[in-house]
C-alpha cells in the first residue's frame, strides 16, 4: 500500500489543526454533602489506631485475670481516669487490662503512681511484638 506525498502531508496538517486548538474543560461546583457522623468515626478510628500501634510503647497493666473482671475493672478505670486509654488484650488463657500509650518508661512510671491510689497492683510492661 503506497501513500502518496499528499496523503501524508494532509494528515500532518490535520494532526497539527488538532492539536493547536485550545481545550475547553468543564467548570463547576462540587458540593460534599457528608453525615458528621463520619467525622466521629474517623475520629474514634484515630484513637483506636494510635493505641493500637507501636508496640515499642510502653503501657500499665492493672490487671490481669479472667473477663468478666477484666470487664469491671476496665469500666471502672474509665471512670477514674477518663483521660487514659485503656484496653483488654486476651492472653490466653486469662485477660489482660493495660492502660495508656507512653513513649518513655518515665512518663509510664508517672502516670502509675497516680493509678497505684487505686490499683495497688499496677506495674508497667513493654508489650512485645
């Protein structure tokens, strides 16, 4: 199949119109219309994300046993110590309630000995990986 000197030139030329005339695109608004709600969850993910992650962290244990104490002693704690977070990790074949997200063994040691008014047997751990 031959191409002829003009067929090709032709095409050039078109290619070259194409591509030399300005795009136009679309404007407009977009309007997001969200549940706040979605703000809370986010939010309560952050926290559950920030407990949960770095194991090099240190934490208090108050205590230790089976879940329904566990249960009790974590509703309990929350009430005292509103501003700690506190969590039940399973460690079989008994419960675990460990409080708190401390980057230093010094901020943990401070913070047990205000729990220890209330948890005698409260000691701080290193949880491993």
């Amino acid at each position: 199949m031959k191409f002829s000197l003009s067929k090709i030139a032709l095409a050039g030329v078109f290619v070259f119109l194409l591509s030399n005339n300005p795009l136009w695109a679309q404007e407009g608004q977009v309007t997001i219309i969200q549940d706040p709600k979605i703000e809370q969850l986010l939010e309560e993910k952050r926290k559950v994300s920030s407990s949960i992650t770095a194991n090099d962290r240190y934490k208090i244990q108050i205590f230790y046993g089976d879940l329904q104490n566990a249960k009790k002693v974590l509703a309990d704690f929350q009430k005292n110590f509103p501003n700690l977070d506190a969590t039940i990790i399973f460690s079989s074949p008994n419960y675990k309630v460990q409080v708190g997200n401390f980057k230093t063994k010094i901020d943990a040691d401070r913070n047990r000995k205000e729990i220890l008014t209330k948890y005698p047997d409260a000691l701080v751990v290193k949880p491993s990986r």
